[in-house]
C-alpha cells in the first residue's frame, strides 16, 4: 500500500468516525484515542448546531431552543455536510421539520422561508427590470410574441404554496415578548421571496401564484401560465378571466421589483 493510500485510508476511517458513533473504530486506536474523538465529534457537532441556530433564528424562536437544538443534533447527524462552507450545513432543514414537527406544520414552513432569505440574499446581484424598460420591450409584442414570452425572475428568487400566514408569524417573533397569533389559513396562499437592494424580503400572496411563479421559473411561457390559470378545458369567459389574474401578477412581480429580464 502506498503513503498516500494509507493517508486516505486513515481519513476516511477519521472522517467515519466523526460522522457516525457506531462506526467501527480502526484497529489502531486506543481507549484514548476513542475518548479525544469523542471530545472532537462533540465540538464538531456542536459547531454545525450552532451554524444551524445562526441561519434559523426565527424557527428556534418559534418551537423552543429545547427542541430546535434536538432538531438541529438530528439533521446534522442524518445530513453530514459536505461543503466548505458552514451555511450550507442547513440546506434541507425544512425537511428535517417535516419529519420531525409533523403535528406543527408552520414550522416547516417557516423554516424554509428562513433558508430562502438566506439563498437570496447571498445569490448574484442583478438589477430587476424596470416598468419603463419592459414597457419599451414589449411595445411591439404581436400576440405570438406575448403567448412566447419568458420571465426571468431575480437570482434566488423563491415561491412555495404555504397554508399559514408567515407573515404574522415572522411580525409576531419580531417582538421580545410575542404572543402566537392564529395564522392558520382556511385555503392555501403562497409565499414569495427575493432581495430587495441588500436586504432579502417576502410576501404572501395567493396559491395560484406560487404555481405560476414556478412555472415561470421553470421556463414555462407567459401563453400556457394562462392557459395553466384557466385549467382543464375552459370557456372563453374563463380564458379571459385567467389572462386577466396572470395580466395582474406579472403587473404584481414587475412592480416588486422581482423580474430580472423577459425573452420572446
């Protein structure tokens, strides 16, 4: 075997033991050498939860330090890392909420709106495309031209169906002393999310504009987001009225300043 073999070997047999308690430890070590990684996988841990706590204030706030610590030690656990970075160690803790917060369903969804805020206030700075400017644009547009027509939002620009009001969630943890307001919707919303100038912001809105908002990230022209709207064989009346609520979102994402550029 090689020096540099016998290295990785004996990283990917460290590495395995930082990762999982019940790794098998390598026939070498001793007593002592068990008890330093056991120091050595407890502040490694501890660094992730901390990470963790950091990008997830409001979430811990919300259900307890008691709980989100025992959150946070199970999802880093079950999600070692990988980057260089310790932000990312809290990709995918909605998930964990999922699992983990079944009876309390806004957690989840607080918890990734906390990690979108983060995504798009680290993404590649752009300036959103401005009223004037997509007026000039599509000045011209033919009605082929408005049916092709593709939106490019801002970078880490995000939108979910939610089913409780984030927005009084996230009002209420502003204050030192909060009292849990009654957001629960009857019927699902949506939450959107994108940086504005240097801090990242969000804001409700209805469902169907978060099923619109991801169709037209993904690519989908302006023309079938309309058509998607009216849903399966619509009237005419309907077909109208769908161009009319997608006229008003597009108005709605051109205003806030979340659209970066448009293609036709």
């Amino acid at each position: 075997m090689s020096a540099a073999q016998s290295l990785a070997d004996r990283q990917s047999a460290f590495m395995a033991q930082v990762l999982d308690h019940d790794a098998p430890l390598p026939e070498d070590w001793s007593d002592r050498h068990s008890a330093g990684m056991n120091v050595y996988r407890g502040n490694y841990r501890s660094s992730l939860v901390e990470a963790l706590k950091s990008t997830y204030e409001k979430t811990e706030r919300w259900v307890g330090e008691a709980a989100f610590q025992r959150a946070a030690a199970h999802h880093v656990i079950i999600n070692p890392p990988s980057s260089w970075t310790l932000d990312d160690a809290g990709a995918g803790f909605d998930a964990t909420c999922a699992e983990l917060f079944r009876n309390d369903p806004e957690v989840t969804e607080l918890a990734w709106l906390e990690w979108a805020m983060l995504e798009a206030f680290t993404a590649a700075n752009v300036e959103p495309l401005g009223a004037q400017d997509f007026s000039a644009q599509t000045a011209g547009f033919c009605e082929e031209q408005w049916a092709d027509m593709r939106v490019k939002f801002l970078p880490g620009a995000a939108a979910r169906e939610v089913h409780h009001d984030l927005r009084a969630i996230w009002n209420a943890l502003n204050e030192q002393d909060f009292d849990r307001p009654q957001a629960s919707y009857d019927v699902p919303h949506s939450v959107l999310v994108w940086r504005e100038g240097e801090r990242s912001t969000f804001m409700m809105g209805s469902a169907e504009e978060a099923r619109a908002f991801q169709a037209a990230q993904a690519g989908t022209p302006y023309g079938e987001i309309c058509m998607m709207l009216a849903g399966e064989n619509p009237s005419e009346e309907q077909l109208h009225d769908a161009a009319m609520r997608a006229g008003a979102l597009l108005g709605r994402w051109l205003n806030e300043g979340l659209i970066a550029s448009i293609e036709a």
